[in-house]
C-alpha cells in the first residue's frame, strides 16, 4: 500500500509537465471530483471497477461521470 500523492504536488505536476500525464491509485467515484476540480484531466481506474459487485455497470458509472464533467 502506498499513501496518495499530495493533491498540491499533483496539481504542480499536471501544470508543469509538457507531456499528457495521467492520475492514477486509489481513485473511485467519490475523489475523481476533487481531481477534476484541480485541473486533473486525465485519469485511470482500475480498482474501483475491478473490485465492484457490477464491474460493466461500474465502468458506465465512470463513461457516464467523466463525460457529465467535460469542459
């Protein structure tokens, strides 16, 4: 287990860095709003849908919540 990334240092990260950089561990439904709200765009989950009860409707519940946050 490793702790989270600062979300001020992940947010220096994302501003800095020239090349697409992706946020990733630990993310579910419940923090990728505050990410997005950090300026965080790109994001990869796996746990939070691996580990579902429903892991197709998990899935569509992220397809549906990122695509309800696009610019």
């Amino acid at each position: 287990y490793r702790s989270p990334m600062d979300l001020k240092l992940l947010e220096e990260v994302f501003f800095k860095i020239k090349i697409p950089v992706f946020a990733i561990g630990g993310i579910d439904y419940h923090n990728v709003l505050t990410l997005r709200q950090k300026g965080i765009k790109r994001i990869a989950v796996c746990r939070a849908i691996c580990e579902a009860g429903d892991v197709e409707e998990a899935a569509r519940g992220f397809v549906r919540l990122l695509g309800s946050m696009k610019e």
